[in-house]
C-alpha cells in the first residue's frame, strides 16, 4: 500500500476503504492521464474519446454508484465522489463525469436504459442551458428546439434533455425529462472555455418521441445530484489549485524572501485553503447520504453553493500567487481556471444555490449532525446513568462536588482529576447527561490553567489546585497578554527576579478576563532577559491577593468592564508556585493534552445565532427582497459546512474506536476557529441588516442585536487575531515559511 496522502490534495473521504479507492484513482490517472495527454486533448482541432476509455470501462467506474442488480458496481454516491474529486484533480479529458452522473440517476429511475451506459457509451445531462419545446400527443410528443450548453455533450451518445410541454410554464423547473439518442438530434460542437472537455450545443427538429423514453425524475433531483457530482471534480480542482500555488510560494525567492514569508500571500494561500476546506466538507457530507434522503436536497444545495464557487475563486488564487508564470500559456494553472470557470456557469453559480439553501431551510429543513455510535458505547451507559440517579437524589447544590471528584467535569483527563475516557465514552457521556437535562459547571479559565498544572505541575500542586478548581471553590485568570505582546506572547517583558524565597514580578498585564473575581493567575514572566524569545520565560501560579497587586477594570467598546489590567509591582511569588522547569514556561504556555476533548454538538445545525436571525426574518411577515436571500443562503451554506467540519473533526478522533483505520488529524479544526468567528460576527451584522432602523435604538430587540455585533468584535481578536490565525494556516498546514521577523 502507498504511503497516507496527506496535505490540500488529501482525499475528502475518511473511509479507509474510499481512501484506497482514491490512491487507485491517483495512480491510474497518473499513468493513463498525465499532463502530458491533457495538453493533447487542450490543443486538439476537435474531441476524441481518450484513450483510456475502454479501460475507464472495464474498471467499473461509470457504474460505481450503480446497483449491482443493474449492472453496476453497487457502490455508493460517496465512492463516485471519490473518483470524480481525483478527476478533478488531474483535470483528466473524456466526459466520464456526466456518464457517471446519468448513470447514477437511470440507476434510481429508469434501470431499463442502463447497459449502454455502463458499457461505455457516452451520456450527457443538460443542466443550465434551458430546455426543449414539446407539443403532447398522447403516446409520443413532438420536440423543438435548442439546448446548450451541454457538458460533455461532444461526445456524447444518450442525452438527458429537459423538455417543456406546449402552454406549461416555459421554466426549466417545471420540465420534464427524456432520454434521447444522438442520432435522433443535432449535435454540434461548441468552441469551449475548457477544451479539454468540449461543450456541445442539442437541436431537436420537430422530433417524434414516446412516452416510453420520458425518464420519471424531478427537475430537483437531477439538479442536486449533478450539483453533487460536479462539486466533488471542483474539490479536486480548488485541492491542486490551491497545493500548486502554497508549494511555488515556498520557493519563489523575491526581494531576497521566499514570497511564502509575505504575509500578504500567506493570507491569500490560507484563504483559499479556507475555501477549500467548506466546499469538501460540504460536499463529503451531500455523498455520503442517500439521494433519497429528505435531508439531501439541503446538503447538495449547499455543495452546490460553496463547490464550483471554490474552484473558481481558488484557481484565479493560484494564478495570482504564480504570478507571470501562471499567466502563461504552458503553465497548468489555466487547464484549472478553465475547468473551474465551465464548472461556476453550469450549475454552479452560487446565487441560486443560496436561494435554494434558504428556501430549503425556510421550508423547516434541517440538516441533524450526528455519529452513529457502535455497540461498543452501550458499556458505558449504566455507570453514567448510575451517576445520574445519585445526582437526582442530592440537592442541586452538591451536584459540582459531584461531579468533580466523580471525573465528570473534564472525562478527557487523566484520573484522578478525569476519567482517562476514550472519545467514544465522552459522547456517551455527553449524550446521557444532556438527555438528563445536567449541565456540567464551566470552569472557565481552569480549563486552560489545569491542563498545564496535569502536564508540568508538581504532585504537591495538583493536589493543592486541580480537584479545588473543579469544585468551582478557586477560580483562576490567566495573566499572559500585555500592551506589547498580545498574539506573540514570546515577547512578554514581565519580569521574573530571584530574591529570597522565590521570585519577585513585575510588569503589566492586559485583558485578563475575570481578574477582580479570581483567586490564583496563571502568569508568564521572563526569567533570562539575554535568552532568544521564546527561551527564558517561566509560567508562574500568582496568589491574586498578593501585595503589590493592582487590578483596574478595562472599560470595552461595549460599555462593560469584562477585561482588566493587572499591574504586578515586586510581587512576591515562592519557589513551589514555579510550574514546569525555570526558563521552560513557553512548553507550559503551549501545553495542550494528547487525549483531547470530543464533543459534538446537539440541535440545529446552524446555531442559535443564525436561528435568531431566521426568526427575525420570518418576523418581518414578508417575502425577504433576492439581496437579502442570497445573504441568508450563504450564511446558511457556510453554517452548514462549519457544523460538518465539527463532524469530521470527531470521527477523525473517534477513527480506532468505531473501526476504521486511523485516519489522523485533518486541517477542519484549525479552519473551523478562524472561520467559525468571522462567521458568528457576520451573523450579527446581517441580523442588525434585518432589523433595519431598529438597530441603532438602543433598548429591546436593537439592543440585544447591536450589543451583541459589538461584543462579537472581540472574536476575532481574543486569542490571536484572525490575521495571525491565517499565518498559522498557511504555514503549519501548507508549509509556507515563517516570517523571520517573527521568529
């Protein structure tokens, strides 16, 4: 077996068996379609079936989503996805995805018309290029007209067409659908963006058709699968896009710098990577339910949405990172752009999609996140149900003692303080204790100070501070940030001097969160001024009574004083609060425990944030104007493809335990903070755009809605800046080089 893939070009598929799938697909595209034969096909006079077709046949792809009952592979939607996202990838000539796709569909509505197709004869099916004229006659209808384009219509031996009766509403949506023979129509080949795979144009001259070849499916259920199947090749496409720019930003040197250090490409790298990462998530999660899903028309609504728009936007990123180079006629760039930009006009405009998104949801539809749990969970539901009962028969106010000395509050950490729990237990847990209606106590800054206490902390100070703090009876702030060193905390310049006993602080602390209330701080200073940055600094457990303390409340934009300054002067602290190793607190400030916490979130999909603001819109008791649907649809759609991130972040960590093959840590996480915050302040602002004049009254509904706008404004700033948060990505999951300047 070839070794993981790993990076933007990774399959989206977190099935070990789709992921051998995908490495089959990479290594017979890579000999039966390199480079090399798509320049051929690019600069043909006209289209030919490539080479690798009969091959392509024998392999069963066309039919991988058939039923083997017909004649298929009897795989599922989520193994042609599979395939399609490594097609996309290579930019591979022939129209195996439109043959895949009609394929897909007779399988579901007209298996009768199956074996030409999966023995490889062409099929092309015509979405956005209108639809054909008919005169009912009974038993036969009479066709007129034209439609194109047609993906893959060059080539192509069986069209599915869309066909309007005489005197019906001459709309696309209200078509209905017939399989028609290319002898029987005009073909003609159109001068395409992408001619790698060529356009064609269909004309049906006052053509006599039975009934027998309409095909019973809805104009919706071809649209959404075909959005499905054409989302997934543009994955594929925006995943090398966006790999083949973050490599050349590697190594293009300019002004004596790889122009992977400028923070400006950086940004434009972890952007598009941002992009990619929706539009796959979004995608992976339409195939991996069944078309017949009531749920799937909301998830390919949605791929629909964020898939060709992501190739589109991240092929023009490509070219304008490889610069003069990308703009040339021999660099690969533009067979992308070309595939992406057929990709954004034939089913993939977003605004429709958006639309589509938002009447979906409006209609009640939601989109259930959840892991389906193997048997394995039942052992550990009697011991959490027992610890149920024995809370229900104590008063409310023991329930934190509980709790705490129970390992209920963190279950992720190791005993005594947690329960050692695998991801698996800690679901069941979440899982019984919410069905119970218990909220476990949230011990707000404990929950960064004790892991680091579990990690370097002394015997004697785990059991001074960790079960105490779990019990709510210490409350803790963390005094890391200061005026010049917010993101980078390597340069905090609090100093730590020896005295007698211990050390003496002093410096200046900024937005320390609880301060006025906390009993203990966790606090960097640094201990060697002559050491490089990140060396020389302690982590230090600071008593906040402590004389020479000063805390004075930080007023914010939003007329509340959450924050504070802390102003440390000669601040005694003794030799047993030092934790870690002297000079070692940078390993302290970044510990986080291997065994992380797995959760997954419980009700809409969407939020509570993006439900007040479809309420507020249902509230105005009128239809919303197509500016303000296509505002809701995206962030409907983006919602939806951050709630799929969490997802696949869970079964990432819960691979081993439900069977699967360790399929390692993926790059959701890291792109669900930064973009899960600008997405909750947008929520704000579109919701204040509803309210309209109300918004600036300040009481009521314009308060609750501009409060919350103004609070929001510290989520992308609270904990690194999204700024930073994008030069992380760029450079821990695309290898981009650090700005030495920061170093």
């Amino acid at each position: 077996m070839s070794a993981p893939l790993s990076g933007a070009t990774a399959p989206s598929t977190l099935n070990p068996d789709r992921l051998e799938l995908a490495r089959v697909a990479r290594r017979w595209l890579g000999a039966s379609s390199p480079i090399s034969v798509v320049r051929q096909a690019l600069e043909s006079e006209t289209e030919v079936m490539p080479e690798f077709w009969p091959e392509l046949v024998e392999l069963g792809w066309i039919g991988l989503s058939v039923s083997e009952e017909h004649g298929g592979q009897g795989g599922t939607l989520a193994d042609l996805v599979t395939v399609l996202e490594e097609w996309g990838l290579a930019v591979a000539p022939g129209p195996f995805p439109s043959s895949a796709l009609l394929a897909t569909l007779l399988d579901a509505h007209a298996p009768e018309f199956l074996a030409p197709i999966i023995a490889g004869a062409v099929g092309a099916v015509a979405v956005g290029g209108g639809a054909l004229q008919a005169v009912d006659h009974g038993s036969t209808v009479l066709l007129t007209g034209e439609v194109k384009p047609v993906d893959g219509g060059s080539l192509a031996e069986w069209f599915l067409l869309p066909v309007v009766v005489e005197h019906a509403t001459e709309s696309e949506a209200d078509a209905d659908w017939y399989l028609i023979h290319r002898d029987e129509l005009q073909v003609t080949p159109l001068r395409s963006a992408d001619p790698v795979r060529r356009l064609a144009a269909v004309t049906a001259h006052n053509l006599s058709v039975g009934s027998d070849r309409r095909i019973p499916v809805q104009t919706h259920q071809v649209r959404n699968l075909a959005a499905v199947v054409q989302a997934a090749e543009c994955v594929g496409v925006a995943a090398w896009c966006v790999s083949t720019a973050a490599e050349y930003a590697k190594n293009r040197v300019q002004f004596d710098r790889p122009i992977g250090q400028f923070q400006a490409v950086k940004h434009r790298c972890a952007d598009a990577l941002c992009r990619l990462e929706e539009a796959r998530a979004a995608t992976w999660d339409a195939a991996e339910l069944d078309p017949s899903d009531a749920q799937f028309p909301l998830a390919a609504a949605v791929a629909g949405a964020l898939g060709a728009t992501a190739a589109f936007e991240c092929a023009k990123d490509a070219i304008q990172i490889l610069g003069g180079i990308g703009y040339t006629w021999e660099h690969d760039a533009h067979l992308y752009l070309r595939r992406a930009t057929v990709a954004r006009h034939l089913n993939g405009d977003p605004i429709p999609w958006r639309r589509r998104v938002w009447q979906q949801v409006q209609s009640g539809l939601r989109r259930s996140m959840a892991v389906d749990l193997p048997a394995a969970a039942e052992s550990f539901r009697p011991e959490v149900r027992s610890l149920i009962t024995q809370l229900q028969q104590v008063d409310r106010e023991h329930w934190n003692r509980e709790l705490a000395d129970g390992g209920w509050i963190a279950p992720h950490w190791p005993t005594p303080w947690g329960r050692s729990a695998s991801g698996l237990e800690q679901l069941v847990i979440d899982e019984e204790l919410r069905e119970a209606g218990i909220r476990r106590p949230h011990i707000q800054i404990a929950g960064w100070v004790l892991p680091t206490l579990i990690a370097h902390g002394t015997s004697a100070q785990q059991e001074r501070f960790i079960s105490a703090s779990l019990r709510l009876d210490l409350r803790w702030c963390q005094l890391f940030s200061e005026p010049e060193a917010g993101s980078d905390l390597a340069s905090v310049t609090t100093r730590a001097e020896r005295v007698e006993g211990g050390w003496s602080l002093t410096g200046q602390k900024v937005w320390t969160t609880l301060a006025t209330e906390a009993d203990w701080g966790i606090c960097l200073a640094r201990t060697d001024p002559t050491a490089a940055k990140h060396e020389g600094i302690t982590c230090f457990l600071v008593d906040m009574r402590n004389p020479g303390i000063e805390i004075r409340p930080l007023r914010e934009l939003t007329g509340f004083a959450m924050f504070n300054e802390v102003f440390l002067d000669q601040v005694l602290v003794p030799d047993d609060c030092v934790v870690g190793e002297v000079n070692g607190g940078w390993s302290c400030a970044r510990t986080t425990l291997e065994n992380e916490r797995v959760s997954m979130g419980s009700g809409s999909s969407f939020g509570p944030g993006l439900e007040s603001v479809l309420d507020l819109s249902h509230r105005t008791g009128s239809t919303p104007d197509a500016r303000v649907v296509d505002v809701l649809g995206a962030l409907l759609a983006s919602a939806q493809a951050l709630s799929v991130m969490g997802l696949r972040t869970t079964l990432r960590a819960l691979s081993s335990e439900l069977g699967m093959a360790a399929v390692g840590p993926g790059p959701e996480a890291s792109i669900r903070k930064l973009l899960g915050v600008e997405h909750e302040q947008r929520v704000q602002e579109v919701g204040m755009e509803l309210l309209g004049s109300t918004t600036v009254i300040d009481e009521n509904e314009g308060a609750v809605w501009f409060g919350g706008f103004l609070g929001n404004r510290a989520l992308s700033i609270a904990g690194g800046t999204s700024e930073i948060q994008r030069n992380v990505i760029a450079e821990r999951l695309l290898g981009l080089p650090r700005d030495e300047l920061s170093t």
